[in-house]
C-alpha cells in the first residue's frame, strides 16, 4: 500500500508539472486576437505538437536513452542520438502542423506578410503630435521587431530546458539508487557482524558459567541445583531476547540479576557484593548483552578466597542517559586460571558499542592501583 501511494503521488507530480509547464506560454505570452484564421489554427496545432514532442522525449530520455546509454558509458550514441532528436524538433512539428491543416509554408508566410503590412499601413496612419514654441513635431510609433516569432511558438531554448531538467533528474534519481543500495548493504554488514559478536559472546559466557558449576558439582555443594536453574533462565534469555536488536532495560536488568545470583553461588564472605539500580528505567531500551562482558570482568577479577576484595556495580538513569559503573577489588591471588580469556569479552563489547551507539556513547575503562573500573555512559537510547 505505502509504495502505491508513493507512485501515485510520483504521477500526480508529472501531471501537474507538465501542465504548468505547458500554460507558461498562454500565461506569458498571450497570443493577440488580430492574427489570421489559417495562421491561428496553424499556430494551435503547432504548440500542440511541439508539446507533445518535448513530453515524449523527456521520457525517451528518462527511461531509456540516459538508463540505457548515458549510464553504460555509450556516450557517442548517446550525443548521436540527442543531436538527432533536436535536429527533428526543429522541423518535424512545424511539418507536421502544415500537413494536419493541409496547408503549405509559402500560404502561411504570404497570410503572415499580409497581416504584417495591414498592421504597418495601421501604425503608419496613426501619429503623435508633440507642441513645442511655434511649431509641431509628427512621429511614427516604430514596427516592432521580429514580430514574426509570436506565430511560431517553441524553440530551442525549451528543448535545451527539458532536456537539462530530464539530465539533472536522472543523475539524481541514480545517486540516490546508489546510496540506498550502499546503505543497504552496509547495514548487512552491519547485521552480519553483529551477528558474529554474538557468537562470540554466548560460548565465552557459558564457558565461565559451567566451569562455576562445575566445580560446585566437584565439592557435593547443595547449592548445584539452585545453579543450574539459573543458568537455565539466563539460556532462556540468550535464546530468546537476545534475538532482536533492542531489549527492553528492564530484561536486561533481570538478565543481570540472575548472573549475580549464579556467581554468588560460589562467593565466599570475603567479597562484598553490591548492585544498585537508580532512575527510572521504565521506556528505556538497550542492546542484549552489552552490560555482562563487564559485570563477568569484575567477577574474574574481583574476587578472592584469601583476602577481602569488593565488586560495585550502579545502573542509573537520568534524562534519557544510562549510566553504568563497575568498581571492583583486584584480587592478588593466582588460582583463578581463566582470566586469561578475560579480554575477548570487553573487546567485542567495544566493537559492538561502536557499531551500535556510533557518537552515542563514551566507554571509561581504567586501572587505578589495586582497583578496576569501568564507566560507561550511553545516550540517545534507542
């Protein structure tokens, strides 16, 4: 429906700008009413065809002659093929309004001169006296020139325009074609690596993920089934959500809390965990899984089974702007062996926040003594 609609208003655009291109005549140059009964039906029929003419070469030109020609680089046949078109403007109307009124050139000249010399016997019987000290002056009003030219409407100037206009709307029509086809495509490749980075967030999570449960399963602990509830709820997520480019804040949110709780599965007393969620998160939307890769960070790192360490975590809103902090401890401990893998998870988060929040949002991710950071701050939420 919405592309109907777009063409019809594509032609009522056409109708509408021949018609007012086809009155300009009548409404700038209004024929006189003395002109000859022959020559008036000659004139009609003439501008007729001529207009004709120029509607039927502007879309040769438009739908074939540029599209076909001018576009491939065929500029010779191009040239050849204008040139002839104009060289048939500038006799086929004027022959064929001759033979549409069975009339010839030569009685329409000598009815054209006869018209000519009655208006120049009038104008040469009408005078202007100018009184001046004893004497008065006569004059003639002068012929005008090239009076001729008001029974032979159409030139080639008007050729020139609707040619010119047909050029400049072609060359604009195809940049546009081109740049909606790039737009396109680097949109997929936009998807497509997206996509990708996806891909390349779920193993690396689930990976941490079973390895937590796994050595829950190691020690007997009770609390194995309680874990893998919540991992089940968090696949729930990945599989479903995490389909589309927007999630709502507050799935997001829940995503995150249900993380927490799986890694406080193994906490000890020794870490102090906080997560605090300030503003109203209602409206707000946000890209799946654009949080974790930091909240996982914190936790490789953050925490200790030999000395206190601490893991921060503040969500907020506040006029359309999420700000997301993350504050831990680096625990000094060297039994935990996969912080190795820990970097792949903020590099694609990096990468995604570029693809995703281009001029949108500002990433702060900094090491101070024993602490790590991490500030980001996302605007114009989508």
């Amino acid at each position: 429906m919405r592309n109907n609609s777009k063409k019809n208003i594509i032609v009522l655009i056409h109708i509408v700008a021949w018609i007012s291109f086809f009155m300009l005549p009548y409404i700038f140059s209004p024929q006189p009413k003395d002109i000859p009964q022959q020559v008036s039906r000659y004139i009609i029929t003439l501008f007729i065809i001529i207009n004709l003419f120029l509607f039927i070469f502007y879309y040769l030109n438009t739908l074939l002659f540029i599209p076909k020609l001018l576009f491939k680089k065929q500029w010779i046949i191009y040239i050849l093929v204008i040139a002839i078109c104009m060289y048939s403007f500038s006799f086929l109307p004027r022959q064929l309004a001759l033979w549409l009124n069975n009339t010839t050139e030569t009685k329409i000249r000598t009815e054209f001169r006869a018209d000519l010399k009655k208006v120049d016997s009038a104008q040469q019987n009408h005078t202007e006296y100018k009184t001046g000290e004893n004497k008065t002056i006569a004059t003639k009003t002068p012929l005008p020139k090239h009076r001729s030219n008001r029974y032979f409407p159409g030139s080639y100037a008007i050729f020139l325009l609707v040619f010119a206009v047909g050029i400049s709307i072609s060359v604009l029509q195809q940049w546009l074609k081109v740049e909606r086809t790039k737009e396109k495509i680097e949109k997929e490749m936009l998807q497509t690596e997206l996509s990708f980075l996806k891909t390349q967030i779920n193993p690396h999570f689930f990976f941490n993920t079973l390895n937590n449960i796994y050595s829950l399963a190691i020690i007997g602990s009770d609390k194995t089934p309680s874990a893998i509830l919540k991992l089940s709820a968090i696949m729930r997520y990945i599989l479903t959500e995490t389909k589309n480019d927007w999630v709502p804040l507050q799935s997001e949110i829940d995503f995150l809390n249900d993380y927490i709780a799986l890694q406080k599965v193994r906490l000890t007393e020794s870490v102090t965990l906080t997560f605090k969620v300030e503003g109203n998160i209602q409206q707000q939307r946000i890209a799946p899984l654009i949080l974790i890769p930091f909240v996982e960070n914190a936790f490789k790192y953050g925490v200790s089974t030999i000395e206190s360490t601490f893991i921060h975590i503040v969500l907020s809103v506040q006029n359309n702007i999420i700000t997301f902090s993350v504050l831990n401890k680096i625990a000094t401990n060297e039994g935990n062996t996969l912080t190795e893998t820990t970097g792949i998870g903020i590099k694609n988060v990096e990468r995604r926040l570029a693809l995703l929040y281009p001029n949108k949002h500002e990433l702060l991710i900094k090491k101070e003594k024993d602490m790590f950071r991490v500030v980001l701050t996302i605007t114009q939420v989508a």
